[in-house]
C-alpha cells in the first residue's frame, strides 16, 4: 500500500510542476509584450502651427516634440529645467514666416540624459495652462 501513495504523490508533484511551468510561461509573455507596449510613445505628434496660433487650445493634450535644444535657459534644482528646443518639423508643413522654436520645462523629477545644446531629443510634454509645455519623458535622439 505504501508503494501506492508513492505513485499518487509522484504524479500530483508532475502535475503541480506542469502548472507552475505553464504559469511561468504565461508571465513572461505578459510581461514582455506589457514592457514592449510602455517603450512606444503613445502620444501625437506636435502640432508646431497650431501651438503657435493659440497654444491654450492644445491644453490638456499630450504630445511628442523631437528637435535640437539651443538654449538651456534656465535650472533651479528644485523645479527643474527650462530648455529652448528647434522643433524638427520635417513631417509637416508650416510656414517660413513662423518661429520653430518653443520651450519646454523638464521637471526635476523626470529622469534622462543630461540635456546638452545641440544635441537632439525626443519629448513627451503635457500642454498645462496657458499652453506651458511640461516634459513628462524625454529620450536623447
């Protein structure tokens, strides 16, 4: 009778090992197809035009900016960063007469490279009040 409960324990130890592998398997394909999704921006590209016509009517949306910073105006470690960015409008077509520049505030608590003059960045900003643009994300280009 002993030799019984031995093979019953045997096969419920199998069973217990197939589940758990099966769940493990399951994980990892959850969580790699979840951090795939989060590296892809979900955000729309900046509309440069219409943010310089009436940047308040943006408000409250979420966009992604690339373009070369060329001034790094202002830095209080408290707050943050104030940067001056060329947006690269290659995609869209706008106006020569207009300005191709805006500014961004990087707040201290978002994390990325050190933002240099010169060198090109990709922004995800949230247009707050008044059509401030506030970093969110930032990845060097």
């Amino acid at each position: 009778m002993s030799r019984r409960s031995r093979r019953k324990r045997n096969n419920s130890n199998s069973s217990s090992i197939l589940i758990g592998s099966i769940v493990a398997i399951i994980a990892i394909i959850f969580g790699y197809t979840f951090l795939n999704q989060s590296d892809t921006p979900a955000a729309k590209d900046f509309p440069l035009e219409s943010y310089i016509h009436n940047g308040n009517s943006l408000r409250g949306s979420e966009y992604s900016i690339s373009g070369e910073i060329i001034e790094n105006a202002q830095h209080d470690p408290t707050v943050g960063k104030f940067v001056l960015i060329k947006v690269d409008t290659s995609d869209q077509s706008i106006s020569p007469d207009l300005p191709n520049s805006v500014g961004i505030l990087v707040p201290a608590e978002v994390d990325g490279p050190n933002l240099e003059t010169k060198q090109n960045y990709n922004f995800v900003v949230d247009v707050r009040k008044e059509g401030a643009l506030v970093a969110t994300s930032y990845t060097a280009k």
